[in-house]
C-alpha cells in the first residue's frame, strides 16, 4: 500500500483488476451467489482486443461443472470440443517411429461420475464473450481502464485511482492483472520467479483427417510439443522450444515454419496447414509467498504461473475463482468483513499448497522431459510405461486432469451453487 489519503469517493464492495476469465467468471460467481454485492471490473486491455484472441484453452470437467452453475456453459459448448482421448510419446524430433507410452481414456467415473470427458478445448473468444454477457445481465460494471495507483484509504476500505483520474474505494480489491502483476508488487507481495530460458509457440492448423477427439503430448528434446483437438479437422499447438529458437521460429516465412512444424506433427493426419497467427510466449515459474493481504487478494496468473506441460494454468485460475468465490459470499452471508484478512486467510488456505504442488510437478517434469540424456530417458520412459500399466495410477491421473473436486473442494467445482 502506497500512501494514506483522506477524500470522499465512491465505495463499492469489490474491485477486480483484469478482464481475462479470472477476473470475469470471479465477478459472475460473485454476483449469482450475491446479487446485492457491488462489483466492479477494470479491465487494461484495449476495448474489443479479447475479440482478436486467436487461442484456445482446456477446459477440465470440473471447470465445465463450474461455468455450468453460473450459467454460462451452454453459450461456450457448441464452440468447445471434447478431448475424448490422450495420448504421450516421447521421442527425438528426427525418430521416423514415435512409440505411444501412456494413453488416458477421457470420460467414464473417474471424472466425476458424469460421463463428462475430462476437458474440453475451447476457444478464448468463446470463453471471454460468454463470460463478458454474463457480467452485463447481471449488472457486474467493466471499465476500460488502468490501474496507475494503489492506496490506503482507512482500516475498511482500499482504494485505486484509474487512468482517467477517477478514484474507486472498494473493501475488496482482488488482482488478476496477470503473471507480471503490477499490483501484487504494490501490495508488497513478493514472487518467487524462474526463467526456464523456453517460449511456447501457440498457434492454430487444419489438417486433411479428423482427430477423433485426441491429444497428444510428444516430449521432444527441447520440451514438449501438444496438439489440441478444435472444431472443424483443426487443432491447437503448444510447441516448446528454447527461447532463441522460437523467436527464430515465429520469424519465418510460412514455408519454413509448416516444414519445422510438420516434422513434429508428423503426417499421421495428413497434409497440414497454419490458419492462424503465431506468438511465442516466454514460459518460466511465478509463485507468490503469500495469497492475501488486508483488504487484498490475488487470484489467477497473478498468483502463479506455470509451465504449460500439464495444460493447468487455466484451471487453477478457476480454482481460485471458486475457493475465493465461497470465501466471499459465505462471510457476506454471517455478517463478517470480506476484505479482513481473517477473513482471506481461509482462501490463501484453501489454494497456496494446491498451487505450490502444481507448480513444483510441472517445473520437474519439464526438466524430467526437457532433455535428451539417455539414462533419464530410459527412466522417464519406464515410468510412463508403468503409469499405463497400473488401472489405480491411472485413474489418480485422470482425476487430477479432469479436476475432480474432492470432499474439501469448493462447491462451485462438483457442479453445486455457492
């Protein structure tokens, strides 16, 4: 907190800064649970750019349970496709064979009961409009604005003054700025942060066969390199390579890229083509020391960021939305002070070991993978095979990527309102 200041300004009950799915499906939670509680979002992005958002993300079946409750699923599922099928390999770039060592079957008990698939891909234009329409039939305020200033403004209220100069006081103000977040270093939270010297290439191709609904995850030298099933005999890629090489790569002509890129992808659904843009993004490990502080929460990227090895990071940022979600509304309900930090302790609780653990997972896995030293090859490889091997193991890992929410877990995860 910067400075105390002494004004008369307007007070609401919750102020998110960031306009992305945390900050979105957080004020929608927020306002199905709670209609009366008044919450406000500053989003920094430039009006309409979510529109130009050529990504996709995964979607787990507990996530899909959760936007299902507020109401928002059944605009995004006749864009969303069902990853029905996950398949791993682990290989060199040039192996003519790429042996399958573990395969995840995607729908059945162990996610759930439901017979949902264990996630679906969808494209963000999708998610953020669904989520952006929810905000504005439930009355959720979205400004385009930033954030230039964070201040002390008493023992029950914090406040910001945005861009235009206006003033907001709030007795709640949750960052989900994202990884690079310039409000969780002005609430004095520090993060600790690592630079894995990686970017993920993200982009999208059709290709001539269907996909059938699957995954794949080749682990090549450099990192991994996934294919993720879309609409229409398209798929989206998150390609890993070291920073050097990918900023190389986004660089050439289509010609060059489609070569390197077919080398990867291999031919198995036939002749393949980019349709759209390509971006590399710097991957490293974000963690911060605390979730909370008084009258301050982070949620989202601004909390953690990971590897995308483990195709995660969205759905811990809805994690997040549905354990401060509960903290919300269950204080708001017994009378209590929804920005003390007694009050917050309960979601930092709640999320900081679930974020570490994934954290620390995908930061060794992808220096298990991430390499090509023979004697960890053959280690790596025999534990995938065993993995395949074991119905029990398997079925833990199908859980943890579906999300199943456990008996301690936020209602909103299992499919239940808050």
């Amino acid at each position: 907190m910067l400075q105390v200041r002494r004004e008369t300004r307007r007070m609401i009950d919750v102020l998110i800064a960031g306009g992305g799915y945390v900050g979105l499906s957080l004020a929608v939670s927020l306002k199905k649970a709670a209609p009366h509680l008044d919450v406000m979002v500053v989003d920094a992005a430039p009006e309409g750019v979510w529109t130009k958002d050529e990504r996709a993300s995964a979607v787990a079946a507990a996530a899909e349970r959760m936007l299902d409750v507020l109401g928002v699923w059944q605009a995004i599922a006749p864009e969303a496709e069902p990853i029905l099928r996950m398949v791993i390999t682990d290989s060199k770039t040039a192996d003519p064979v790429r042996p399958v060592f573990l395969t995840f079957e995607g729908g059945g008990e162990d996610n759930g009961g439901d017979g949902r698939p264990f996630a679906h891909m969808v494209p963000n234009t999708a998610l953020v409009g669904a989520l952006r329409r929810a905000c504005d039939e439930l009355g959720v305020s979205i400004r385009q604005s930033t954030v230039v200033e964070l201040f002390k403004s008493g023992d029950h209220s914090v406040a910001v003054t945005l861009a235009g100069g206006e003033t907001i006081e709030a007795r709640l103000l949750v960052a989900c700025d994202g990884v690079r977040s310039r409000l969780r270093e002005a609430a004095g939270i520090k993060a600790v942060e690592f630079d894995y010297g990686q970017s993920g290439i993200v982009t999208t191709v059709e290709h001539e066969r269907p996909h059938g609904g699957t995954a794949e995850e080749h682990f090549l030298p450099a990192g991994p390199f996934a294919t993720l099933p879309l609409k229409n005999n398209r798929s989206s890629l998150v390609w890993t390579e070291s920073t050097y090489d990918a900023e190389r790569l986004v660089k050439e002509d289509d010609f060059i890229f489609e070569e390197e890129l077919e080398r990867r992808f291999g031919h198995k659904l036939g002749r393949l083509k980019v349709v759209g843009g390509r971006r590399a993004f710097p991957l490293g490990l974000t963690l911060a020391r605390d979730f909370v502080a008084p009258r301050f929460a982070l949620a989202g990227d601004a909390a953690h960021g990971i590897h995308p090895i483990s195709g995660q990071g969205l759905n811990l940022g809805f994690k997040d939305v549905a354990a401060l979600a509960e903290t919300i509304v269950e204080a708001d309900r017994l009378g209590l002070d929804i920005g003390s930090l007694a009050v917050l302790e309960r979601y930092q609780t709640w999320r900081r070991f679930d974020t570490f653990r994934m954290g620390v997972t995908t930061d060794v896995l992808n220096r298990l993978f991430s390499n090509d030293i023979m004697p960890v090859r053959v280690v790596r490889d025999l534990g995938l095979g065993l993995v395949d091997r074991l119905p029990s193991l398997k079925k833990f890992f199908i859980r943890q990527a579906a999300g199943t929410p456990g008996r301690t877990d936020p209602r909103l995860l299992a499919g239940e309102p808050i």
